[in-house]
C-alpha cells in the first residue's frame, strides 16, 4: 500500500501522519485499532492475525527488512 494511501487512513482514524515513516505510522494506527504493532515483524513469514489489513504489506516489509 502506498504511503499517501496509509496517510489516509491514519486521518480516517483520528490521527496526524506528520513526516512519520510509512512502518511507524502503520504501526500507530494498528495501536489505535487495538491492534498488535507488529508490522514488519514477521521475519519467518509466520503471523497468525488473519483479518489484518497490513498482513500482504507486513510480508514484504519484514522480507526487506522493514523499508518496504
């Protein structure tokens, strides 16, 4: 997803993208979801939360270490 794509949902939930990097903003929206912030955490391709938006994204960031 497109960071200006992930900005919009940031401001759809209330929050101010700023300058923030595209992993640390996702990972605040995921916290203000109720969610794990755990993007870009899944090294062994393993994750076990199914219905989360990021999940196709969290893959490859995390195969990239973290700068997709």
């Amino acid at each position: 997803m497109k960071i200006q794509r992930v900005r919009e949902i940031a401001r759809e939930r209330g929050l101010d993208p700023g300058k923030a990097e595209r992993v640390e903003l996702i990972k605040a929206i995921q916290r203000q979801e109720g969610n794990f912030d755990c993007f870009a955490s899944a090294y062994a391709g393993l994750c076990d939360q199914t219905g989360c938006r990021w999940r196709e994204d969290c893959f490859a960031a995390a195969r990239s270490g973290g700068h997709s």
